[in-house]
C-alpha cells in the first residue's frame, strides 16, 4: 500500500469494540493503512463507520470504560503507538500528533480563557516560561486570523468559526508531526468552510505536518488529500490516490457515493442516494458488509470474507467483483 | 425489560420503607415531643408532697448538700416576678421568690405574712414580719407589697387578682387588701400566692424587669443564666428568716448550689440520669421510667420517686342545644358505665395512678371519703348497652375532642375503644395546647371532651373550673361544657360561698351532678420523678415542680 | 457587576415586604390564642378577653398589618416577645451565634468531605470508590437526623464518655451536633458533586484536554471541576441558607439555644412577634446568601457574568436606540 519507504504513520489490523448494554459494537474491524511525511490521507465514509474511532484510537483517547482497542498495531515513526505507557503517550498528545474536533462549540473549556487554553499546551509540551508561552499563543492566534488582543477573552464570545480557528491553533501550537482533523468543517456554514480549510493548508504546508483529514465530504477530500481510504462498516473498502479512486472507484459503495453528489451540470428531479441503511455495528453482517445494499451482490458476496485486492499502483478495492465492475464501467462510457 | 422491572420494584420497596420509618420516626419525635411538653398547664395540684417514707416535717430538717443538678423540660425564658405563665417559668417559680404565704398538707402558712385576719367580708388585713429583706439585702416593707401586687395587676397576666380593689399599706408592716365582692372558699389563699413579691428598690434596680436577674426573697440569687441552656442558683447565706421553725416547705434552702439544666429532649433527661449530668428530673419519658426502677438497668444508685398528679382526667358531655345530649339522658349514662376506670389506668398508667369517685380526686381535704364507698358509674357493659337501647342514638359518628399531650392521646383512645364496645362510635380529635383551648368553646367543634383539670386547695375550686357558670356565662351560656342548669348553679354557689361552705354543700353538688351526668371523672395519673441516691426525700410545690432547696440529701 | 449587585439588593425590599404580609397574615389567621397561652389553661374566657384588649389583639387586620409594616420597615423595630421581655432583635442576635456556628461547621464538613467523596466517585465510576460513595449518600439521605443524634449520644456520650451529650459551652459541645447534622449534607453534596462531575467529564472540552497531553489529575481540576461547579456551588448555598434557618431537630436533642428553637417554640405559644420576626429575619438572610451565590456564579463562569451585564448593557442599547 505504502512506497518503499518507511512510512511516518503506520496503522495495521486495528481492531476496536465498544461494549454497550452486553452487547459488542465492532467499531473498527482490521482497518489498516500508512501515510508519509508531510502527506494528508482522507478518511471517507457515512457518519458511524468508524473513521473517528480510528483518530481516537491513535490517539489513545478512547473513552476505555465502552472502548476497547482489541488487536493491532499503530506505528508512528516506528514505534507501537498501543505499546506505550501512559505517560509516554501524554507526551505524544498534542505534540507529535494532535487533533482538530468536529464541533467547535463544544470543543473549548468555556470557562477558560482561550489563549490560556492555547497557552497550557505549549507550556506542558515546551520548556518555556509562563509569559513566553502567552507570547506564542498569540502569534498563533494572529496565525490562524485572530487578533492577539482577544487572548484573554472567553469561548462565548467568539463565533462557531472563530471557534474552530482557536481550536486550529491549539492543535498547531506545539508543530505537531501528525494532525488529526476530524470533520473540521462540517459544523460551519459554507462560506466559512471555505476560510478554516484555506487555513488548515496554510498552516499544514508552513509546518510541514502530516494529516488524516476525516470527511464525508468528497469536495474536501479534493481539495486537500493525497491518497484517499473510503471506510464502510469499520473496514477500508477502498484505498487509493485522489486520482485513482476519483477518476476510477471501483468498489460499488465508492461509486455509490459519487454517485450521490448533485451534479451542477445535469438536470435531474432526484438525487440518486444508495439504496439502504448502514449496518448495525453490534451485528454486522456475514460476508461483504456492503452486500445487502449493494446493486450488483450476488451469494457469493454474503459468504465469502472478502479481502482488499490490489489492483494497480497504491490502488486497492475490497470486493469479489471489481473487475466486473471495471468492465462494466469501460462499456458504458 | 427484566431489570428495569426489578429496579422499578426495587424503588417502590425503598420508597415504602422510607415513607413508613419517616412516620415512625416522626410519631416518636411527637410523642416525644409530647412527652416532653406536658401542657402547659398550672399543675394545679394539692399541698407540698413528699415522698419517700419521710414524713413533710423531717424534710425541713433533712440532710443539706453542696450542689444539686436538676434537669427542666424547658427555658423560663423570662424570670421576671409576673410575666406569663410557661413550663420552664414554673419549674424554678418557687426557688426564685416567695409569696405572701404557702400551703403544705392542705394547711395554709404564712411566709412574708406573720398573720392575717378578714376585717369585713370585703377586707383582709395581713400583718408582715418585720425582718424581711430580699436576697439583694433591700428591706421589705408594705410599701413594696402594695407595688407587687398593684405591678402585677397591671400586668393583666392574673385574672384571679381582678377582684382586688385595692391594695393599701397602713403602716410599715401592715397591708390591707379590699375586694369588689365576697370572696368564695379559697379565694384569699389563692390571691395570696398568685403574686410573687419583691422589693421595689430591686425590681426598678433590674435592667430587664428581672427577666434575666431576679431578686426574690427566696435564700436563692441568680448567679448565672445561659439562656436556653442553664441557670444557677446559689444560696446567699443571708436568707431572712432566721427562725428555723418558721420556715417552711417552699422556702427550705438545703443545698447551696442549684443548678437547672434545660434539657429539650425526653430522652435526653434520661441519658443525664444516666451519666449523672443531671441528679433529679421530672422529665424522663415513661418509657424510660422502668431503667431506673427496681431491677432496671440503671438501677443502682438511682430511684424513681413516683406521686399521684392532681389533674384529674375528665370527660365532658357537649351540654348545647344542637348536641345530641342535650335532652339524651340515656345516652349520657350509657357511655358512662361503658368505661371501666380501672382498665384506663392499667391501659396509660400500669396502674400506678388511681380511679376516682368524683368529678375532682380523693386528694383534696374536703373530699368526703364515703364517696369511695358509692357507686359512681361503675363498669358494667349491659347496664350501658340498656341506657343506650333507651337513647335515641341513632348510630352517629360521636366526636371526642382533647389536648394531645401527656397522657390524653392515651386515655382518649382508650375511652373510643371502650364506648366502641357497646357499639358508639367514636372519632378522636388531637389539638394542640393553643387549639384545644379555643375549640373547647366551639359548641358545633365536638360532643365530648376529654380535659384535664386540677386545683390547689380545695374540691369545690376544681369543680369551679368546669361548672361555675358566672364565669363562663359570657360565652357558653352556661358553664364551661354549655350546661344550663339553675339548680346547677346554686348548688355550685352555695359550694363556694364562704357562708354555706361545708360538708353538706359539697354533699350536695355531688350528688346533683352524678344525677345529672353533665361530666364525671375518670383517672388520676402519676407523676414520676427519677432521680439518683444523693436525694433521700423528694419535695415538690403545689404544681408539682421540684423544690430543690427542700429535698432532703444524703450524708 | 456593581449595578447588578445593587439592583439584586433593592430588590430584596419588596421581597421582604411580601414575606411580612404573608406571614403576618397566616398568623393572623392562625387559630390559637397568645393571651390564652400567656395566662394558663385555668384562665377564665373574661381574664383572657382583657389580655387581648390589653395586647392590641382585637384591632382589625388592616390596623394591625399597617401598624407592624410601620414598625418594621419604617422604625426596624422587630417587636418585643409576648413571652420573653426582650425585643425580638436581641433574641435572635443572642442565638445567632450558635447556630452560625453549627452551620458554618456543618457547610465547612460539607464541602470539605462532600466534594472529593463525589469527585472520586466520579472518576473512578461503577468502581469501588463509587460504590462505597454511594452507599454513604444513600445513607446520608435515609438516616433521619433525630435518630443518628440519639446514637451518637448513646455511643460518645454516655457508652464511651468522651463528649458530652448536651448543652453549649466549649468547643466540644458542638461536635456531636455538627457530626448529626452534616451527615445528610454530606450526602448531598457528594451526589450532586458525582452528577455534576460526571455530566462534565462526557464534555468535548474533556477529551480536547486530554488530546493536548495534560495529565487524568490536571484535566479533573482544571478543566472539569470549574465547569461543575455551578450545581455544586447551589448545592452549597441553599444548604446553608437552610442551616442558618436553624435546625430545630437537633438543635431540640441536644438543648442548643438556636434560632430553630427559638421560633419553632414561639410558633406552639404563639408569640407572633418572635414568629414573624424570625421569619423575616431568615428570609433576608436567605436572599443574602442567595445573592452572595449568585455572585460567586459570575466568578466560576463568565458566560454567567456576561449575562448579568449584558442584560444591562442591552437596556443601554434600546434606551440609545430609542433615542
């Protein structure tokens, strides 16, 4: 999947489950994929596939009563990140690896003052004193577009988008190596997507930090990623480069989502939505997760455990029936 | 499902236990409560007892302590010489001040009066000793008898002083009292002990109109009050009355140190008698009385001292037009015989009080003692069960209203089950001390009430209490239970007149009233008092409180 | 904040003043008669009229109610006691301090106990230390106060003899009554403090904190516990506000003159000066304490102290607007 490199983050067979009321949720069954340095990975797929699970868990900061992260390995620059002690991993948490939330009016202490709240982690992370740390926290509040005057002000005063800014800037503040952003954008209106996301590349390209941009959104995913993993029911269907899976997805729930984006160009009455619901992850499926919703499954897929199959360059798909697929497309265009 | 099942059946469970322990709980904090107020009434009750095998004489010359701890239900709150009757005031009343004169045994003596004679029906002269001073050292003359007496008329705390008209002093140690009208039997001795006396030059002296610093002419000062917790008292050394022979049961001052202990909870009394905190109280809730007992756990080094009360339990018919008893003689009989007196007091006293023969009780010196020997509605359930076959009952819900504190509760439950037996049905209705006194006047509130009264002196003043019609005209009609009976009222009046006073009087209305069945009494309860061996004798006043300075003590 | 502080004080007047006719009313009403109870239960219905003649009783309700607004608004006079000679003022002030003392230690044992039992019980959830706090609170709520009283008497005082069972004096006397009292607080505090700690704990802020690196201990103190303040802090204040109302129950079993006592008894005798008096005297303590909380509220978070400025700031706004 990877180049011959030794990849910066490394994530293999990583299996979580939740336990609620007895029962086992298979949050993330087997996901595994890597990412070089300075590259941003997208994490596609519906709400409750798993994709922040995924985040969290690299981040060990499940919530370990209902979680639990059963099997798997995640490598950052070579070491088990699972392996760690906890006080080790601390030291990881907002220095290496650092990590953007989806809401951001719920994501700042509103009783704290927000530069205090930029100013804590640089100071836990950094040997610096107290009033050099105030100092960085305000450059990195006029970094993300925020006047250095508005250190000391309260989360309530800010609006939802300069609340994400603040959160942007806590998550940079210390240079991580690896930020997770998960779904940054997706609580902001429109044309305020537009400005944190411009700010995100900014800041990704001047520090030069990796990311795992976690989407549902396939505009974003555009505009910011590298290699693409499309996540259904835990597992990564799909795997590729932007150009690969744009110009050729081949996994029917890939297609499906396409498939689903208004198109400004044609004229049509409905938009085409995959027929179906997400599995239950307390009881997935046998077989294909995908197969009760997908157009073109047949036995075999509810039998048969299927598993990612390479198909050329980092391209890979997890399905019985790709190359038909592949055909299928190469007939109709 | 299951589980929550069991948890909803698990929260109704606690919430049952909880809602029943809180009644409990609440039950026992009122009745203890209960316990521990006995009303507030003036105890009124006969001489000076002891008790013990000691005779009143021997206390006088009994042994003497250095201190005496006694346990009080209540704060006096206010100590002054003629504020408003409470139970915490009466509890040190007799320790703080002296009155004109005391009784003990029935027999009237004088204290600050040497001797008094009656100069017309209207007038009284009292002559003083002539050595009287206060525990201050003030002398005490007439001058400062007269500005008792007239301070405390003012005070309009006494409606039994109304009938004085005026107070003179004719010379130094002479004073003569003039009243409105003929006084009745009785009347003069309780005038003479309804005021307490002190010197002007003390009382104008006092910051607080003595309510914190009293100065009597007790041989006891106030050295110490906290309020609401202690007073102590200590004996000045100086007391006036110099000649041993001339002092008597109130004014006995035995032991040096007094202190009171006001402990607000039952069972709190008991816990002080327990570590010895405390050395004598009258407080200890009955179900604790048996601990200190013969054989009790606490036992040793401690008695129980056990007097008959002078209040007698009373039932009352509801004696107005609209009440069902009215014309219903039968009826009135009926619940009469229905009661078996003795079973009352097995059922709230363990038999430790006495069934009386009388309206009043046998321990007034005017009771005709024959009495014990006369039927008076002895207990016989098909004697009832005829009256009320012959009544018109017609089977309605009968209302027994009385004061619930002490005893009554008790007595008032035994009496439903008791006129429950002859098929009268009866519903009890509790008030409080404050209630109880303005319902009993509320003809259309109850049909029988349950109260208990008690005097002083003489028989013929507790019947006054519920049967003097001239005193309660104004607002029942009648007498206290709406009875409107001519024949009644003469007969009480002739009891009472200081001229036809006497043994047929009393014959008389006794008589009248057992015919007539308008109220009759029940039982006479005791009074317990725990206290340990220091004391040998117990005194109390005529209201049944402790007089600490005339107990006798242990060599 | 000034302006909000005074504008809470002014309001208190009408409060109050609410409060006096209310309780002046429900006594007036109230059956039972002062005089009666002042002059005995052998008084005749004649004596007892004069005392009420003589003690202002029989004026109609207007000129009663008048007269006493007079007395306390205009003269801050509470009255005298039928019973006591003493003005309603002094008594209270004279019991004051003791049960300001109970309730001061009772608050303190609250806090101090009540607050990290809750906060352990949080963090360390469906655990042992959980249970066992929960056991204690469950306790707290069921034991009646009375009898817990009576048991430590029982046991310290007269079983072992190390306190005494009754009466004020020295520090020692308030230990048993503080122990009795403060139980059922403690209760409460630590369940409300679990609560609130771990509503808190599920917050987004949380796991931010904990994505920054700071450690379990500096993620409860400064992140979790500021934001759970606010129930606990209301916890705390109505909790005394109670307390300084005095606790009758316990302040019956072990005879300390409070102010619990003192207007619970004059309620059975009907001493309505010290009944209103005390009344009064609680509600402009309570509003006190109220307001004091709600200060305190502005401090623990500033979404609150914005509030309370911004309602003004927006009057300003209109009024500026409305030219």
């Amino acid at each position: 999947m990877g180049k011959s490199e030794v990849p910066f983050i490394e994530v293999k067979n990583l299996k979580v489950h939740y336990t609620s009321e007895g029962r086992k949720i298979h949050a993330v069954n087997q996901v595994s994929f890597s990412l070089q340095k300075g590259e941003t990975l997208g994490l596609v797929g519906e709400t409750g596939a798993g994709k922040t699970t995924i985040a969290k868990s690299i981040l060990r900061i499940l919530p370990e009563p209902p979680a639990r992260i059963e099997d798997g390995e995640i490598f950052l620059e070579g070491t088990d990140l699972l392996k760690l002690a906890e006080d080790e991993m601390r030291k990881i948490r907002g220095r290496k690896i650092a990590m953007i939330f989806q809401d951001p009016m719920t994501a700042l202490n509103p009783v704290m003052r927000v530069g205090k709240q930029i100013a804590e982690g640089i100071a836990l992370h950094e040997k610096v004193s107290a009033r050099e740390a105030e100092e960085k926290a305000k450059k990195m509040l006029e970094m993300v577009g925020i006047p250095g005057s508005r250190y000391r002000d309260y989360p309530h005063q800010f609006s939802g988008g300069m609340k994400q800014r603040v959160v942007i800037a806590m998550a940079l503040s210390c240079s991580p190596d690896l930020l997770l952003a998960d779904e940054p954008t997706t609580a902001l209106d429109v044309t305020i997507q537009a400005q944190v996301l411009d700010i995100i590349k900014n800041l990704q390209k001047e520090f030069k930090t990796s990311m795992i941009m976690i989407t549902h959104d396939l505009g974003i995913v555009a505009e910011v990623c590298d290699n693409v993993a499309v996540i259904y029911a835990g597992q990564v269907v799909e795997y590729g480069s932007r150009e690969e899976i744009f110009d050729n997805p081949l996994h029917p729930y890939t297609i499906g989502l396409f498939g689903s984006l208004p198109d400004i160009n044609s004229d049509v009455e409905r938009l085409s939505p995959i027929m179906g619901m997400p599995p239950d992850p307390a009881n997935l499926p046998g077989g294909c997760a995908f197969s009760p919703r997908c157009p073109y499954a047949d036995e075999t897929c509810k039998n048969t455990d299927v598993k990612l199959d390479a198909i050329d360059g980092t391209h890979s798909c997890r399905c019985l029936h790709w190359r038909r697929t592949a055909q299928m497309k190469a007939e109709t265009s | 499902m299951k589980r929550r099942k069991l948890a909803l059946a698990l929260a109704a469970c606690m919430m049952a236990t909880v809602v029943f322990t809180g009644c409990g709980s609440g039950a026992k904090q009122e009745s203890t409560q209960a316990a521990a107020e006995p009303a507030k009434e003036e105890l009124q009750s006969q001489s000076n007892e002891t008790m013990g095998e000691a005779d009143t004489q021997t206390a006088i010359s009994g042994g003497k302590a250095d201190s005496v701890t006694v346990g009080i239900m209540s704060d006096p709150e206010n100590m002054g010489p003629w504020s408003g009757m409470s139970q915490g005031r009466i509890a040190v009343l007799f320790t703080t001040y002296e009155y004109m004169i005391t009784r003990e045994n029935g027999m009237a003596y004088g204290v600050l009066a040497k001797n008094w004679v009656q100069a017309d029906p209207k007038t009284y002269q009292v002559e003083l000793y002539d050595y009287i001073h206060d525990a201050k050292g003030n002398p005490l003359t007439a001058s400062d008898i007269v500005f008792s007496f007239e301070s405390a008329i003012a005070t309009k705390n006494y409606g039994k002083l109304s009938v004085i008209d005026s107070v003179t002093a004719i010379d130094d140690y002479n004073v003569e009292f003039s009243f409105n009208k003929e006084l009745e039997i009785g009347e003069f001795e309780n005038i003479m002990l309804e005021c307490a006396i002190v010197t002007q030059a003390a009382y104008e002296a006092s910051p607080d109109q003595m309510a914190t610093t009293p100065v009597g002419t007790s041989a006891y000062l106030v050295e110490k009050y906290v309020p609401g917790s202690e007073i102590i008292m200590k004996d000045t050394g100086n007391y006036w009355q110099t000649d041993e022979s001339l002092v008597h049961g109130t004014s006995v001052h035995n032991v040096s140190e007094i202190k009171f202990s006001v402990i607000t909870e039952a069972s709190q009394h008991t816990v002080a008698l327990q570590t010895g905190a405390v050395d004598i109280s009258n407080g200890v809730p009955d179900t604790d009385i048996s601990k200190f007992g013969e054989g009790g756990e606490f036992s040793e080094g401690n008695a129980v001292g056990v007097v008959l009360d002078n209040l007698t339990y009373d039932v009352e018919y509801n004696m107005s037009d609209s009440s069902v008893f009215k014309e219903d003689e039968n009826l009135r009989f009926a619940l009469a015989y229905a009661i078996d007196k003795e079973g009352v007091n097995i059922g709230a006293f363990n038999g430790n009080g006495v069934t009386v023969k009388d309206f009043a009780n046998a321990t007034y010196p005017d009771y005709n003692p024959e009495w014990d020997n006369e039927e008076y509605y002895d207990y016989d359930v098909d004697k009832a069960k005829e009256y009320l076959a012959q009544s018109a009952y017609d089977g309605r819900t009968l209302r027994l209203e009385y004061i619930s504190s002490g005893m009554s509760e008790m007595i008032a439950q035994l009496l439903q089950a008791y006129w429950g037996q002859i098929g009268v049905n009866v519903e009890l209705i509790g008030y409080d001390q404050m209630m109880g006194q303005q319902e009993q006047y509320n003809a259309d509130g109850f049909d029988i009430l349950l109260k208990s009264t008690g005097s002083t002196d003489y028989i013929v003043n507790q019947w006054k209490l519920c049967w003097d019609a001239r005193d309660y005209r104004e607002i029942t009609g009648g007498t206290a239970n709406f009875v409107v009976d001519e024949e009644l009222d003469r007969l009480m009046q002739a009891a009472l007149s200081t001229d036809t006073y006497g043994p047929e009087s009393i014959e008389a209305f006794h008589d009248y009233l057992v015919e007539k069945c308008y109220g009759y009494g029940v039982v006479e309860g005791p009074i317990n008092i725990v206290h340990s061996d220091k004391i040998t004798n117990v005194a109390l006043d005529i209201r049944k409180q402790i007089l600490p300075g005339a107990c006798s003590y242990a060599q | 904040m000034w302006k909000y502080i005074v504008k809470r004080l002014l309001w208190m007047i009408p409060v109050l003043l609410g409060i006096a006719i209310v309780i002046f009313t429900i006594m007036y009403f109230c059956p039972g008669d002062p005089a009666a109870s002042i002059l005995g239960n052998s008084a005749t219905p004649a004596a007892i009229e004069e005392k009420r003649i003589e003690m202002g009783l029989n004026r109609p309700y207007m000129v009663r109610l008048l007269d006493y607004l007079n007395q306390v608004f205009l003269h801050f006079d509470l009255g005298t006691s039928y019973f006591q000679n003493q003005s309603v003022m002094s008594g209270i002030l004279y019991r004051l301090p003791y049960t300001f003392m109970i309730a001061i230690i009772c608050m303190l044992l609250q806090i101090l106990i009540g607050t990290p039992l809750g906060i352990t019980a949080a963090v360390h959830q469906n655990g042992i230390a959980d249970r066992i706090c929960m056991v204690i609170a469950l306790a707290g709520v069921s034991i009646p106060g009375f009898w817990l009283a009576m048991m430590l008497v029982l046991l310290f005082a007269v079983r072992l003899g190390w306190l005494p069972p009754y009466g004020v004096g020295g520090l020692q006397y308030f230990i048993l009554p503080c122990i009795a009292n403060a139980f059922a607080g403690i209760a409460s505090q630590a369940r409300q403090t679990r609560s609130s700690m771990l509503e808190v704990i599920r917050s987004d802020y949380i796991v931010t904190a904990r994505a920054k690196g700071l450690s379990e201990r500096e993620i409860l103190y400064k992140h979790a516990l500021p934001n759970a303040l606010i129930p606990i802090i209301t916890v705390v204040g109505n909790g005394m506000g109670m307390m300084l109302g005095g606790t009758v129950v316990i302040e019956s079993v072990f005879s300390i003159p409070g102010i619990g006592m003192y207007t619970t008894s004059a309620i059975n005798n009907r001493d309505y000066p010290v009944v209103m008096g005390g009344v009064l005297f609680l509600g402009a303590l309570f509003s006190l304490i109220m307001l004091l909380v709600d200060v305190i509220y502005a401090y623990v978070d500033p979404r609150i102290k914005a509030q309370y400025e911004g309602q003004q700031k927006s009057w300003k706004r209109r009024k500026r607007a409305n030219g």
